[in-house]
C-alpha cells in the first residue's frame, strides 16, 4: 500500500490509537492503569495508592473514561473504575518491555497483543 492510498477508515483508525496513546503517555494514567490491572478501585482507593488528590485523579480518570481505555459504575456514593480496552495495556507492556531492556522481542509482543485478555 503507498503512502497516499490510506483509506478514510485507516486514517480515522491511527488518529483514535494515536489519541489513545497520547491519552496514556503520563506517569500518573500509566499507574492508575497499573492499579486497576489488578481489579476494580474507587476513586478514593487510587487517590490513597497514588498520593494524589480527589479531583486531580477524577480528572485523569475521566479523561481515559472518554477515550474508551477505562469504563466505570457507581455503587451508592462510590464510583468504581475498571479497565474498559485491554489491548491498551497490551501495549504499554510491550512498550515497558523494550524500554526496560527486556529481551522479549518485538515478534513476542505482537503475540501478546493478538492474544486474548486475562480477565
């Protein structure tokens, strides 16, 4: 496929994985998507893990809420977050792995990603 001949649908499709990447390039949403790979949490509960403050997480949270990386549910006055699109902590561990001079190679990580999620 040439440069030029990217399809309307293509283009949408990188400018929402790039969106998404961009959403989760910040330290503090790589460690709130960390925490919530091991389960459920509430907002107070990742405030308490993170050290930060209510509003600055709901902020963060909300953000990758709308990017579709993170889904939520209120029980009572709780709101719970959870991880909505495993592919994207498919890729920050492949990313974390080349970074961190794992050996797994790219190949490796392309299998990882086409697997299915651990739930």
């Amino acid at each position: 496929m040439s440069e030029n001949s990217l399809t309307v649908l293509e283009t949408e499709q990188l400018q929402r994985a790039a969106d998404i990447l961009k959403t989760v390039a910040h330290p503090t949403r790589l460690q709130i998507i960390d925490l919530l790979e091991q389960g459920e949490r509430t907002v107070s509960e990742l405030c308490q893990s993170l050290g930060t403050q209510q509003p600055y997480t709901s902020q963060q949270l909300n953000l990758m809420k709308s990017k579709g990386i993170l889904s939520s549910r209120r029980e009572g006055n709780q709101v719970y977050y959870a991880i909505a699109n495993y592919s994207v902590v498919k890729v920050i561990r492949c990313v974390r792995q080349q970074v961190g001079g794992a050996e797994k190679g790219a190949e490796e990580c392309v299998k990882e990603f086409n697997s299915k999620p651990s739930s």
